[in-house]
C-alpha cells in the first residue's frame, strides 16, 4: 500500500526534476579567436549575458563593434565570433533570399547571387552583391512585380479561406472566398475564388442574406423623376420585364423583387446606374454602360512580344514585358507598352546593356 504510493509520487516529480535541470544548463566560456569577451569566466549560468570586442584589423560578425551573447539552456545565443575588418556580414535584403554560409559570414570578394521572393522581381536587373573590403556593393532590391497583386479586398460579409494573410501574391494566385454563414451568393453558392491577372484580382463575391423575401422598395430616385415627368409611369415588379437586358462587358449581379443590379466585368468602369428597374410601361429603367479602363495586349498575337496569353495595363501605366527571343541576341530583350488613353503603345526591345538607346 505505501509501496504503491510512493512509486505515484516518484513518478510525478520525475519529470519535474528532469524539465528543471534543462531549463538551467549552464553555458561554457565561449571559444573567442582575435577578441575578448566580459565577464570571463570558465562557465556561465542560463540567461548570462556577456558582452565582446574585437582585437585591432577585426569586427564582431555581427552588426556594431561590440557585440552581446546570451547563454540559453547550455548553448551561446549568436556564439561570439571575430572575422577580419574586410570581411562583411549577411546582409538583410527585403523580400529576398541567398544562400547563407555555415559559418555566418562572408569573404571579403565573395559574391552573393539573390533570388526575389514569388511577386517580387530585381530592380534593373541587379540580383549579385559582391563584398569588398567589409561593406557590401550596393545590394539588389525586390520590388513588386507589376503583376503581381495587393492583398485580396474585403468584401462584405465575406473571409478568405485556406490561406495565410498576405501582402502580396504573384500572377496566377488563386484564393478563396467563403460568405458569412446565413449569407449566399445569388442564393445559391456560399463561396468563390478569385485570380490574380495582370496586378488585378478577377471579381470578387456579393454575400447577401438568404432570405426568400428582399422587401427591399428600391432607392426609386430615377424612378421618382420618370413617374412625375412621364405622367402615372411608375415601377413595378422585375419579373413583368421579362429578362433584363443584356449590357455589354456586364453582369447581373443582384435580382431583387423591384431593381437588379448590374456589375462590369473586371478591366471595366461602371457609368450610369448600378440599378435598374421595371417600369409599368413595360420598358426598364436606364442601363449602365461598362468603359474600359485597360489597354489589352495579346502576346500570343504580336510579333514582337514574348507569347504569355493577354495583358492588361490600365489606362496612364506602362508595363515591361519581355521580347520574342532573338538567335543572335545574348541576354533576354523587354520593350516597354504604355497604354495611354486606350492607347497601346510597345516600345523597342532592348537588353539590360543597352536601355539607354530605346
Ligand atoms: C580594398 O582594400 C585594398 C587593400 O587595402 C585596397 O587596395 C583597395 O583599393 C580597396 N578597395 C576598395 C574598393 O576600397
Ligand atoms: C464551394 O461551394 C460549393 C457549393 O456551395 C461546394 O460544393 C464546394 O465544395 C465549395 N468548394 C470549396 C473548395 O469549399
């Protein structure tokens, strides 16, 4: 009986004991070659915090010239380490990555090739940077690839499924959208995924509440005008027009029992109203109309550009898009399209070694 009882009791502070000596693993004096480390002393307790400085012709490889350590659980926290004065430190390059060195730093003379993260491309090309004499040549930069897009919108009553929030993602992303509960799309389905094309996002979800009757009136100001004008005109019920009509580079997004409600497809402005309504005389109510905002390009089309399906570039901006490859050209060629006021303009092709005669 009391045998049983203390073999619970072992068993509890068993494990007790053994996360308690972990947690407290003293650390060794750290091995410093070229430098010198303060307090020195041959062990340090867990959460001992030195501080260490290079002898003359050498730099701690870290940033700054001293630098600090932690011993954490019987291992040094960014170990001490003294590397030559022309000898450079990994960089820290936004939205990029490298190959690191085992070691934590960089010869003087090597070269660091970088590769942009998804979304992102080298500006003017430039993805090495070479380490001389302890600082590095002026390092690439990533910037956003114009098409790539922004964050997904938020739209009412919706969230975004099954994946990460993000600030950018690169063309051809697809991700979902799923309505609140109790709210559908048309009435039917609860979610939809967009597309990331050319910089834009494909059109996104309308999540409205399931209810059988909208009750809605209608904000009925066109309505009002031609009724007091037309002399008894007045709304009435959708369905007494039949199908509503056909607008070009638009759909019927919304139909209620007393307007529907139109939407352009993307690439496109809305003019004129969103809602449109039945009249007693049989007609409807005043269309929209859907403008263009973007200047298409299709490469597969054009002689002179690399084929990757359509382009879009709205109206004011310009695009680099690269050329059909050329037998006796040595690097890759891109020509500048502008599309200005509807406009599309390409540019010549040239390589990264000759930009300024285009
Ligand atoms: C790097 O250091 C070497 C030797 O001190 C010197 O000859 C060279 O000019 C330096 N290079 C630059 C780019 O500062
Ligand atoms: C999207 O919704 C439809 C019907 O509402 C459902 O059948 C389908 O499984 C859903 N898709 C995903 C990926 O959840």
């Amino acid at each position: 009986m009391s045998g049983r009882y203390f073999g619970f009791v072992l068993l509890v502070l068993f494990p007790v004991e053994l996360h308690a000596q972990t947690a407290a693993e003293p650390c060794r004096a750290p091995r410093l070659v070229k430098g010198f480390v303060v307090p020195e002393q041959e062990t340090y307790s867990h959460g001992t915090v030195v501080s260490y400085s290079c002898d003359n012709g050498h730099k701690p490889a870290v940033e700054g010239w001293w630098a600090t350590s932690t011993c954490q659980n019987g291992v040094w926290s960014q170990p001490p380490q003294c590397i030559d004065n022309n000898a450079c430190i990994p960089p820290v390059i936004p939205n990029a990555e490298y190959t690191a060195t085992s070691d934590g730093w960089h010869p003087n003379k090597d070269v660091i090739r970088t590769k942009c993260d998804k979304g992102y491309e080298h500006k003017d090309y430039a993805a090495t940077a070479t380490c001389i004499n302890g600082t590095w040549t002026p390092l690439p930069v990533c910037e956003k690839r114009e098409d790539a897009c922004d964050t997904p919108p938020q739209y009412p009553h919706t969230v975004i499924v099954n994946q990460k929030y993000q600030e950018l993602f690169s063309v051809d992303s697809r991700v979902q959208y799923e309505c609140e509960h109790g709210y559908t799309i048309d009435g039917t389905r609860t979610n939809k995924s967009v597309i990331c094309m050319g910089g834009i996002w494909t059109e996104g979800p309308q999540c409205s509440r399931q209810t059988a009757s909208s009750g809605h009136g209608g904000s009925g100001t066109a309505v009002g005008g031609a009724g007091s004008s037309g002399g008894g005109i007045h709304t009435v019920p959708v369905s007494r027009c039949g199908n509503p009509p056909l607008v070009e580079h638009a759909e019927v997004v919304e139909t209620r029992d007393m307007f529907v409600r139109y939407q352009c497809n993307n690439y496109f402005d809305e003019v004129g109203p969103e809602e449109v309504m039945c009249l007693s005389d049989g007609t409807w109510s005043q269309l929209p109309t859907c403008e263009s905002n973007h200047c298409f390009v299709d490469t597969d089309q054009n002689r002179k550009l690399l084929s990757v399906g359509m382009i879009f570039i709205k109206y004011g901006e310009n695009m680099k898009l690269e050329c059909k490859r050329h037998s006796s050209w040595l690097t890759e060629h891109h020509a500048v399209v502008q599309c200005t006021n509807g406009n599309l303009n390409i540019g010549e092709c040239c390589s990264k070694y000759n930009q300024w005669s285009c």
